[in-house]
C-alpha cells in the first residue's frame, strides 16, 4: 500500500508556476560585463562595505568608502581590513 503524505501534487504545481515565471537575466553574459562594477558604482563614500573573504577579488582595490573590511575566514584567525578614504594606506588587525 503507498501512503502518500501532505499534497505533492499542489506543491508540484506551485514549485512548476514559479519556474515558469522566473525569468533571467543574461545582460552580463551577453555582454561580457562583470557586475562588481555597477556594485563599485552604486557604492557611496561614506558607506561601510564588509566584503566577506574579498568576494570582489581584484575589484576590491577599486572600493572607495568611509570604511572597508574584509573577513577572511577560511583560516583559524580573522584579518579585518581597513583602507582609509585616500585608498593608499591599509591598517590590518589580526584577531583571533
């Protein structure tokens, strides 16, 4: 005997409409854009930008904001990065 529980048809049927209406964006494919820029660009001076693990990679130098920080925590210790407005000097703190 099969039992069947709850209503896998309706969730079935919820789970197909939103697949269905869901649509893509593909403008930086196509383009061959990379979009850390328009985020470099939407970035204000006097935001605070916590960037886990450097996510924006080579971006990273291009931030420009009151305060910037980078959690690195693939490692046992956290670096917490923080670049002054300039963007020359960077003080790095170590904590564990």
């Amino acid at each position: 005997m099969k039992k069947i529980i709850g209503n896998p048809s309706l969730k079935n049927s919820e789970l197909i409409k939103i697949i269905k209406e869901t649509k893509i964006n593909n403008y930086y494919v196509k383009n061959k854009a990379d979009f850390r820029d328009l985020i470099i660009k939407n970035i204000l001076n006097d935001d605070c930008v916590l960037d886990i693990g450097k996510a924006m990679r080579e971006k990273f130098i291009d931030i420009k904001c009151e305060k910037l920080e980078t959690d690195n925590s693939r490692t046992s210790l956290t670096i917490v990065e923080q670049r002054s407005l300039d963007g020359d000097s960077v003080h790095s703190t170590i904590a564990e």
